[in-house]
C-alpha cells in the first residue's frame, strides 16, 4: 500500500540511546534478525523528513550483498522533493557526489549472481562505465507505504524492482532497508544528514 499523507508529527528529538544501539550494530558480529528487530522498534520517518543529501553506509548482517556498494564507490541519496530523488549518489574525485543510473546495468543478473558483482572484473568495467551512467533526471519518489505494520517512509525506484523503507535512529540519522525483489532478506543501510533540505540539491 502505497500513501500520500503523513503518518502524524514525526519525532526530531536525537535518542541517545537508539544512537548507542547503532555502534552495537555497526561493531558486533552481523545478525540480520537482530537488526530487524531492531528497525522494527524504531519511530517511522514523515516524508518532509527525508529531504537533503545523506551519506549512505552499510550496516553488514551477513547479507549477500555486503561489501558491494562501498566497494564500487556509493555515497549516499539525495531528496529535493517527493517527485524528485535521486536514489543513488556515487563519489566522484575533486567534485561533489553524482547521481547515477543503473538502467544500463544488469541488476537482475548481479542478484542472482552476486559472485559476478566481486568480480574484479566486473568492479573494473563499472568503473569504465560510470561516466556513461551520471544523470540529471530523478530515478525515485518519495513515499509513505505501509510496510512491516508501519506507514513510514520510503524512496520507490522508477526501474529497478527496488523499495528503500526508513526507521528514525536520530533526528538526522535514520535506518534504512533495501527491499529488492526475488531476495528474502532485507540490505540494511543508515543514512546521515549532511546537507540540509535548503541546499539539498547535487551540486
């Protein structure tokens, strides 16, 4: 179910504790379950909350894909409005981060086959490619959905079978999980605010 109203007055206050819970996370031995139950118990995220550029990290779990996007040079996601997202920010060298767009890319084969995706190879035609793959145009929109018992927020991708679903940590770190189609568990990820929304736009 996908919404367009807010879930009520989101909570902005930073939670010591939640923040504390993230080190935990981030340093002990990866547990999805543990992670999910977790994410289950944070706050949902309103929409106006997600707009800004937001450096992305991994939060490992064991999941098949950890290790991938900080190995191929992800920095996060950027929310102008709820129409306009770009969903996957990469780093760039002397130059502020650029969004890209996989349409050119084979994600349904790298799902499927994640042992390509750790290919050197495979790391090295990227990088080729990358110049090919930047893009001005949004290839997300911001939306509340329903999702675990939860209206929350999420980032729903034009062309990749892909939903990002986000849970507040702080009021400027929040806790987000990758729900790709034809795999079970969830990629989770935080994101951290680091501009705000009045200059939020990929410069």
């Amino acid at each position: 179910m996908v919404a367009t109203s807010p879930p009520g007055e989101p909570d902005r206050r930073g939670d010591g504790g939640a923040a504390g819970r993230l080190r935990e996370l981030s340093t002990g031995v990866p547990d999805c379950r543990a992670v999910l139950a977790w994410f289950d118990e944070l706050p949902a995220v309103g929409l106006a909350d997600l707009t800004g550029r937001w450096r992305g990290r991994e939060l490992p779990t064991g999941h098949p894909f950890d290790g991938l996007l900080p190995a191929y040079g992800w920095y996060g996601k950027e929310v102008v409005d709820p129409e306009t997202v770009h969903p996957l920010l990469w780093c760039r060298a002397g130059g502020p981060p650029r969004p890209i767009s996989l349409d050119l890319v084979p994600v349904p084969l790298l799902r499927d086959h994640v042992w390509l995706a750790r290919n050197p190879l495979t790391r090295a035609a990227f990088t080729l490619l990358r110049p090919l793959l930047g893009t001005g145009s949004p290839r997300a929109r911001a939306r509340l959905v329903q999702h675990r018992g939860v209206l929350t927020a999420a980032l729903v991708y034009d062309r990749l079978p892909v939903i990002d679903v986000f849970r507040r940590v702080t009021a400027d770190t929040l806790l987000g999980a990758m729900d790709l189609r034809g795999v079970p568990a969830p990629y989770f990820f935080t994101l951290t605010l680091t501009r705000p929304p009045a200059a939020g736009r990929v410069g």
